[in-house]
C-alpha cells in the first residue's frame, strides 16, 4: 500500500512540473483565438454589407441590352417615331449600362454571359400607335427578355426597369393621346362656337323668312282678293265694251244710213242745179215757148212738190246717230280711269309681291325643305307653291299685264270726253239735218209759189224773163252751194263711218282683250288663292322651322357656354395630368437610405451572435482544459462578466467599423453603439446560461439556434411571407426581437415597441442565466450525491 501511494506522489510531482509550461501555452493560444474572435463580427458584418451597402447605386455597371427595331411613321403631318425617342432617352438613363445593340447580339449576350436581360422595341411600335388615332387600336408591345438563372435579383430588378420603360411611354402616350383629345375638345368648343354663330344666322335667317311668309302671306291674300277684284272688273268692262261694241254697231249702222241718204241727197241737188242750168240756159225758150214753159213749170213743181223718201232717212240717221253717241257717251262715262288706275296698280303690287315671293325663293330654300321636319306631303305641297310662284312671275314678267292694264287705263282716260264730244257733234248734226230738211221743204214751197206764180203770170213772163233768168240763176248757184254742203256732209259722214267701224273693231278687240283678261285673271286668283294656301302652310313650317333653329340656337350656345366654361384646361396641363393623374407623396416613417442599411440589422446580429457563440466556445473550452485555477474567473459570476466584456468589445469593434467605415446613419450613434452591447451581452448571456448548464455541447445546439434564426427572424423578407412553422418559431428566439431593435435604432423608434423588444430581450438573458445556474446547480448537487454513494460503496 505504501509503495503505490509513494509511486503515484511520484508521478504527480513529475506532472506538476510540466503543467505551467503547458497552460501558458494553452493561454497564449486561447489569448490569440479571443483577439480573433473579436473581429468576427465586424469582419463578417462589415465585409458583406461593404459588398452590398448600395447595389442599386451600382446598376449603371450592369449591361442590359437595348434593341430599337421600332420604323418611323408619318401620319397628318405629323412623324411618330417612339423607338428613336425611347433610345434617345435612354443614353442620359444610368439605372443600368444600356447597351444598344442589334437584335441577334442582344440574343446571343442575354443567352451567353454579355446582358444580363434585354429590352426590344418591335418595327411596329409607332404604326400601332399612330393608327390609334383612327380609332384602330392594337396594343404595341415592349419586349422583356431576362436570363433569371444567371442573377435572379437583378432580373427583378430589370424586370422593375422594364416596367418603368412600360409606364414612361404609357405615360408620353397617354399625353400625347390626351393632348390631341384636348385639342380636338377646343376644336369642338370652336366649331359648336361657329355652329351656334351659324344657328343665329340660321335662326335670323329663319325669322326674316318667316317674316317675309307672313307678309308673303298677306301679299298673296291681298293679291288674291285684287286679283278677284280685277277679274270682276275685267268681266264688268268685257260687258261694258260689249255693250260699247253693240253701240257703235248701232253707230256704224246708222252712219251708214247717214251716208246713203246724205249721198241721195247729194245727187238729187246735183240734179237740182243741172235742171236750174238747164233752166237759165233756156229761159230764153220760154219767151218761145210759154205753153211748154206752163208744162215745164208743171213739171217742175211736181218735181218740187214731190215726196223725197230719203230726207226722212237722213232725218232718222241722224236722230239715232245722235241717241246712240249720247248713249255711248252715258256709258263711256261709267269707265272711271281710277278703277282702271286701281286695276293696274293692284296688278304691279300683284306682279311685284309674286316677284319678291320669288326672289325669296332660292337653291337653299329648296334644300332647306328636306331638312326641315315637314312630312313628305307638305314638302310637295310647298313645292307645287313655289312652283307655281315661279311660273306666274314668268308669266308676269312676259305677258307684263300690269303694263298693259296701265296703257289702257291711259288710253280710257280720254274716252269719255271724246265721246262726249262725238255726242255733242252726233247732236249738232242731227240739229242741222233736220235745219236741212226744213230749209228744203221751205225751198221746195217757195219754189212751188214760184211756180205757181209763173203759170199764173205766164204773160207776164216776157216781162219777167230777165228777173226769172236771175232768180234761175240765183237758185242755181244756191243749189251748188246745198250740193257742196251735201257732198261734204256726205265725205264726212264716210269719215264717221270709217271711225266708227275703227271704233267698233277696238270695242271689239278691247271685248275680246278684256274677256282674255278677265279669264286669265281669274285664273291668276285660283293660283293666287291656292298659293296663299300654300304660303300659310308654309308660314306655318317656317314657324316651326324658327322655334326649331331658335331651339339649336339656344342648345349650340347653351352647349358652348358649359364647354367653355367647364374646358378650363389646356392640351399641355390636361396631358401632363392625364399621363401622371396620380402624384405618389412619399410620407414614409424610418427612412433607410441605402441597401446595406436595411440588411445592417440582420447582419449585425449575426454577426453578433456567432461572435458570442464564438467566445463561449472559449470561455468553455479553457475551462475544461482549467487554464486558470483563478476561483474568480472560474466563477460563474467571473466567467459572466468576462464573457460579456469581450461581447461587449466585439459590440464596439463592428459599431465603430459600420459607423466610420460603412458611413451607417442611424437615429443616435450612441444609441446605436449601446444598443449593439445590449444585444451582444444578451446573446452571450443565452448561449452562457446553456454551456454552463450543459457544457460544451452547448455550442452545436445554439448553432442549430442560429441556423432556425436566420430563416424565422424576418431579417430579409417580411416574416409573413414565411411558412407558418417559421413564424411561430421566431416568436421564441431571442434574434427577431434584437433585429427589431436594431431596425428601430437605425431607421427611426417606436418607443412602445422598442420597450416591449427590450423587456424581452432582458427576459431571455434571465432566463437562460438563472435556468443555467439552476441546472447546473441541480447537475452539480445529483453528482456530489453520487460520488458520495460511491464511496460509501467502496467503504
């Protein structure tokens, strides 16, 4: 027993002297490994945030292929090239290294290792677009082609770039659709302006004719009714030149008469003085011949005291000749020249009012008709009226009545004094037939005495031969002059027969003219009366045409004034409106400035967290191999605050790196730096409370800790967009509360949340330290137990 127990002090003395040597050793290796794991998380943190601080600010090194195939169009006047434009456009774009290329390198680079996506504008781009405003409309299209398996981020992010290109011509589209529209609305405004100045025209138009219907109207109704009139006075002046015609017959008949007798009587004088002659010529007989000279003058006074038939003729002649001219005269006096006056002015006002009615009538009346709402009926109607107008104005104008009518209201003027003059002569010469006749009669009786007083004093005929030859010869030379005044008194009475067959065949004429007219007029009053039927229906269509125009005219101006005074925009306004109608006001809270800052939070907890696992896996190994037999620093209490004062300086070296070499932007910098040694001390304190619990093999389970953390945290995606499994595991890691808190120090703090996150964090420090000191205590307790019954057993 003694030799055994002296071997062993041996043995242990011979350790003992090699066992400083070897722990200076170990603490020199562990002293290298602590100031390396120092710079773990600042090395892990800082190198792969300095790679990826801010990649979108680095787009403009990535290549992405541009392929213009886009034609240029011309339509109206005006060019539509978009492709040209885009390119243009995107030369002075630095999202991305555009590169404008061919259609086939742009292929072959997207497809090898050259673009990482390519963008095409097909050839029809701009025909599409220009046949848009032709009402054609055929989406172009912009073409995208990414190569996603060669960088998936940056395909959504050219995807991104894609769609902005998208939306950048949707929007020049839209302004340029939205312009012309707002250039066709002013177009519009403009020509409903033009169409309601044209309405009033129209509308002024339409009154005037309306007007002018009315009084078309009252013209053709006052036409009408003169023309009644007139043809009234017509058929009463084709009876009064009839009964004219028959009185001049009469006259014509008895100066006929007239001259017959007067040329009997003419004759008979004439024989009268021949026998007188022969008388003078042979009174010197009678001295001869007494006896033949007593049957001579017989002879004679038979011949003086016989009937002449013819005188009474004459007388007779003369008498009718002088009751007809008196009668005529009677009745030519009732042809007042104003009636006729009246006539013919009523037939000028006639002719002029058919005149103005048709001058009224023009092409766009007649076009106007159809667009009138008149049924078919009354359009024919209006136009047989029209038609009718127009014809009569012809007529008018041709056979100038009105002309005619006043012509012979001229030439009526003077008839009645003419006839009356024709009367009084009529009369004088009846007074001096029947003076003639007298004066005959009374010849003949003297003759007869003389006779008488010849066959009585026939002795003394010698005696008196001389004074009888004188007195023969006196009557001879009275007889020459009866048979002159006979012979002009008959050339006269020729005369007043030739006028008063002239008179008579212009009674005639002036009978037939008359009649002519009376008839024609009464034709003109059937088609005046029909046409002022006609011009009240169209009176009354141009009433309703009026209201119609009046009515456009009010909705053109009344549509203009709303346009005009809702169109308060201009084309330029309305297509920057309508191609950004919606202005996105950024008002985010917690602003974060570049990439790296948005994953800072995630990746300084990692960082963190391995650093601590990294210290504990120390801390835990020197005690195993007992480095030190230092009581202190192989307290729990020791090992506690030695391991959170290298976290705490892992926490400063990664702060200190991210705030002057990364340029991090937090809300404080000394909050962020306190913050970092929070969470630091806390992910030392978790992974403390286990090791001590269990010992080394605590290590693998908090990495596997750190493996669910980093999918259950929402360190990179929202955690609602992962597996339920993950979000329900990330509630009972202490990471997702210190990623939060980070987020909150660097981005902008919710107080509320941010004590809630700390008092958490706080917790699960306890937590695992005071579970780990219970569990260690308990593990401790149960071993004393069982060596103690060891012992006992092999006592």
């Amino acid at each position: 027993m003694i030799s055994t127990r002296t071997k062993v002090k041996g043995g242990k003395k011979m350790n003992s002297k090699n066992k400083p040597s070897s722990k200076k050793s170990l603490f020199i290796i562990l002293s290298i490994a602590v100031a390396a794991v120092m710079f773990i998380p600042m090395l892990y943190s800082s190198i792969y945030l300095g790679a990826f601080w801010d990649p979108y600010g680095r787009l403009d090194n990535v290549p992405v292929a541009f392929v213009n195939n886009d034609k240029s169009v011309t339509k109206d006047n005006k060019e539509y090239a978009v492709g040209k434009e885009l390119e243009k456009n995107l030369k002075s774009n630095d999202k991305v290294a555009w590169k404008f290329v061919s259609y086939d390198e742009a292929k072959r680079g997207v497809q090898g290792a050259d673009y990482y996506a390519m963008i095409e504008i097909p050839e029809d781009f701009s025909q599409k677009i220009a046949d848009s405003q032709d009402g054609k409309f055929s989406t172009p299209e912009v073409i995208y082609e990414a190569n996603k398996g060669r960088n998936f981020v940056f395909s959504q992010i050219s995807e991104k770039v894609a769609e902005s290109i998208k939306t950048e011509l949707s929007s020049n589209i839209q302004k340029e659709v939205s312009k012309a529209l707002v250039d066709s609305l002013y177009d519009v405004k403009v020509s409903l302006k033009d169409a309601g100045d044209g309405a009033s025209k129209l509308q002024d138009g339409t009154q005037k004719l309306l007007d002018g219907s009315k009084t078309l109207a009252d013209g053709l109704g006052t036409a009408a009714n003169g023309s009644s009139q007139l043809r009234d006075g017509l058929k009463q002046a084709s009876d009064g030149a009839s009964n004219l015609q028959n009185g001049t017959k009469q006259l014509l008949d008895g100066s006929t008469t007239l001259s017959n007798g007067l040329g009997t009587a003419a004759s008979g004088s004439n024989d009268l003085k021949a026998g007188l002659n022969t008388l003078a010529n042979g009174e010197s007989q009678i001295v001869d011949g007494s006896g033949k000279l007593v049957d001579g003058l017989n002879t004679l006074k038979q011949g003086l005291t016989a009937k002449n038939d013819q005188l009474p003729l004459l007388v007779s002649g003369a008498a009718q000749l002088s009751e007809k001219t008196s009668e005529l005269a009677q009745k030519t006096s009732a042809l007042n020249y104003d009636n006729f006056s009246a006539l013919a002015n009523g037939a000028k006002q006639t002719e002029q009012a058919v005149s103005n009615a048709n001058a009224v009538i023009d092409n766009k009346l007649l076009s106007d008709l159809n667009t009138n709402n008149l049924t078919p009926q009354d359009i024919a109607k209006l136009q047989a009226v029209i038609g009718t107008v127009q014809k009569v104005d012809t007529v008018n104008k041709t056979a100038n009545i009105g002309a005619h009518l006043s012509a012979m209201a001229e030439a009526v003027k003077p008839l009645p004094s003419s006839m009356q003059l024709l009367s009084q002569g009529a009369s004088n010469l009846s007074k001096g037939v029947n003076q003639l006749v007298s004066g005959l009669a009374d010849t003949q009786g003297k003759a007869a005495t003389g006779v008488d007083q010849l066959l009585t004093g026939a002795k003394a005929i010698q005696s008196g031969s001389t004074a009888l030859k004188a007195g023969l010869s006196t009557a001879a030379e009275k007889t020459g002059e009866l048979s002159n005044g006979l012979g002009q008194l008959s050339s006269g009475s020729v005369s007043l027969q030739a006028g008063l067959k002239a008179a008579n065949d212009g009674t005639a004429t002036l009978k037939d003219g008359l009649s002519t007219a009376a008839t024609k007029t009464g034709e003109l009053a059937d088609g005046l009366n029909k046409l002022s039927t006609g011009s009240v229906t169209l009176k009354d269509g141009l009433n309703d045409a009026n209201d119609g125009a009046f009515k456009l005219k009010d909705g053109l101006n009344s549509g203009y004034v709303k346009m005009n005074d809702n169109l308060k925009f201009n084309s330029d306004n309305m297509s920057k409106f309508v191609s950004e109608p919606v202005d996105l006001k950024d008002s985010s809270i917690n602003g974060v400035k570049y990439y790296g800052e948005g994953l800072a939070p995630y990746f300084v907890c990692l960082s963190l967290w391995l650093g601590s696992m990294f210290i504990n896996l120390i801390l835990s190994i020197s005690k195993k191999l007992k480095v030190t037999d230092n009581k202190f620093v192989t307290s729990f209490g020791g090992k506690l605050l030695i391991g959170a004062s290298l976290a705490t300086l892992q926490a400063l070296i990664l702060s200190f790196a991210l705030v002057k070499g990364l340029k991090i932007d937090a809300t404080s910098i000394s909050s962020f730096y306190v913050s970092n040694i929070f969470i630091a001390i806390v992910f030392f304190s978790v992974m403390y409370g286990v090791s001590y619990a269990i010992g080394i093999i605590g290590t693998p389970i908090m990495f596997i800790v750190f493996l669910l953390q980093l999918s259950s945290s929402g360190g990179t995606f929202p955690i609602e967009t992962a597996p339920a499994f993950y979000r329900a595991v990330g509630q009972v890691f202490p990471m997702t509360y210190a990623i939060s808190t980070l987020r909150m120090i660097i981005g902008g703090i919710n107080s509320s949340l941010l004590h809630k996150n700390l008092i958490i964090l706080v917790s699960f420090m306890g937590a695992f330290l005071v579970g780990g000191y219970v569990v260690r205590a308990i593990i401790n307790v149960t071993k004393k137990t069982d060596d103690d019954m060891e012992e006992l057993k092999a006592a």
